[in-house]
C-alpha cells in the first residue's frame, strides 16, 4: 500500500503543475510565532536545554495532532488510512515543484534574460517562511543552482519519501516542518550561497538554530547517504566513489556536502564553484540541464528500488 501511495503522490507532484498552490503553510510561520511567545513563559532564557526544549515545544504539538489524526483514520478502515496518507505525502513533498522551477529558470537563461534567471533563481531559493537573496554572474548563479538542486532532490523529495516509509505521515510531515524551520530560523539548507532575512539576534535563538540544525541532521543522515548511492547508479559510479577520501567520508561527512559532492562527481562535474565571464552561456545552461536529468533518473531509481521491495515483500 505505501508503493501505490508513493507512486500516486509522485505522479501528482510530477504531472500535476497546479498542485503547488495547495500546499499553502502561512499557517506555520504565525503557529510558530505563537508558540515561540509560549515558550518564552515556558523555558526560562538561562535554561541550558533553552534551544532543545524550544524545538520540542514547536514540534510536538503537531506531531500529536498528525499522530491522533493518522490514528483516527486508520480506525475508520484502510481506505480512509490510504488516502489520508496521499494527501499527507502530497502536501508534505515540495512545497515547490523543482523541475517546473528548474526549466523556468533554463528558459529565462536560454532567452538571454538573465535578469529573469535571477529572479527565478531566487524564486527557487525562496522558503514559506523567508526570502533568500542571491546575486553574481550567470555563472555564479549557475553553480549556485546546481548545488541548490541536489539539495532540493534530497528535501523536497527523497527524504520525506524514506521518513513516510518509516513513520508513515507523521515522518513525512515532520521532516517537512523541520525544514521549514531549519528556513525561518536557521538560514534553510542551501548553504552559505544564500543569505536569509533575518539574523540570528540573541543566545536563546542561537541554541534553537543550533537544536535545528541537529534534528536537521539527524533526520537527514539516512536520506543523504541514499540520495549518494541513487547519484552514483544514475551517473558515474566510479567517479562518485573516487570524491570522497576513504570510506569513512560516507559516514562522518556533512550530509549536504556529501550531496552536493557526490552529485556533482557522479556527473564528472568540478566541485570547487568557476567564476569564468567569458565562458559560452550555453555551457551553463548544458550543466544546470545534466543536474536536473540526473535527479530525474534518480527519482526513476528510488520509485523502482521501492516497486522491487514491495513485489519481494508481497512474494515473501
């Protein structure tokens, strides 16, 4: 039931354009302002579990709501449970389409606007919860996106495929919430490329930032180690292997540079960003393209490796 799920959810976010616009979480952004000057009473500001115990006050209330929900529906019979679970998976995947996003942004470079290429750059960058700023030429822009969308793969897509494999629509959403989080009060996930509004101002919000960044991490790790394997079936698988020093740099390193690394080699792509003006826009635009066709295989990969289980679980 959790394949056919996937593939609905999947086929909804891939062919169904418009499907970006339910997935509205304004609601988030003033539930976490809310509940932020409840945990001001809650958590005095000398507490050293101040950033922890903040995280928990914003997660867990929703993560019950979702819990009893999913509870509820799995009571009503497995019909109301399967659909309850697409509409989760649905709205918790995104919240942006990234191949719509993507070939936006191609279209505006290919046309040679490369103003438009910014602002759908930016476009692209931006979170529910805060708007990113980013500049430079249209080859910083480009190795910009390139990292940009190996990261997006990982969050928007695989990741809250495997915790919806794991925890069903409470794992889905919790990772989706988490990242919104990680956007509105730790900078998002893209790095030091982007640069959000607001800046962390004071202790208390520096130990949530750092609370996030761990749960971030922690939710991440297995999804990140799977987004690598999926890069090198889809790409070079030698040439993936040969980016990282030993074997141990699968296990010990940042999840998102391990991303952005092993992506970009599994393509034979340079790792260290080029800032070259005179280069010919076209080489730009072939480079942001094989990302882009490297994350759709990846995703054909990911859908098949869960139709093979499903079949051996269903024989077995």
């Amino acid at each position: 039931m959790e394949f056919i799920t996937i593939l609905i959810a999947v086929a909804v976010e891939q062919y169904y354009r418009d499907v970006d616009r339910y997935r509205q979480f304004d609601w988030f952004a003033s539930y976490c302002d809310w509940i932020q000057q409840k945990a001001t009473v809650l958590v005095p500001m000398g507490a050293s579990a101040n950033g922890p115990m903040r995280l928990l006050i914003l997660l867990a209330p929703l993560v019950i709501v979702i819990a009893l929900v999913d509870s509820l529906f799995s009571g009503m019979g497995s019909f109301f449970s399967f659909v309850f679970g697409i509409a989760i998976l649905i709205y918790s995947i995104g919240p942006k389409d990234l191949t719509t996003q993507v070939e936006k942004y191609l279209a505006s470079l290919s046309s040679g606007d490369t103003e438009g290429a910014l602002l759908n750059a930016n476009t692209f960058f931006a979170g529910h919860c805060y708007k990113p700023e980013i500049a430079g030429s249209p080859a910083t822009i480009a190795e910009i996106m390139k990292r940009g969308i190996l990261l997006a793969f990982s969050n928007r897509i695989l990741a809250v495929l495997f915790w919806f494999i794991i925890l069903g629509p409470v794992g889905a959403l919790l990772y989706r919430f988490t990242t919104l989080l990680l956007e509105r009060f730790a900078g998002g996930y893209f790095g030091d490329e982007v640069t959000p509004q607001a800046e962390v101002e004071d202790e208390s919000d520096s130990e949530l930032k750092l609370a996030i960044q761990r749960l971030y991490m922690i939710l991440g790790w297995v999804p990140a180690r799977l987004c690598v394997i999926t890069f090198a079936l889809a790409g070079s698988l030698t040439d993936t292997l040969l980016c990282w020093t030993c074997a141990s740099d699968f296990f010990n390193k940042n999840n998102d540079e391990l991303i952005v690394t092993s992506g970009l080699h599994a393509l034979k792509m340079e790792v260290e960003p080029t800032n070259e003006s005179d280069a010919d826009i076209s080489e730009y635009i072939s480079d942001v393209e094989q990302v882009l066709a490297l994350v759709k295989w990846s995703l054909i990969i990911v859908i098949t490796v869960i139709a093979l289980m499903t079949i051996v679980g269903w024989i077995y």
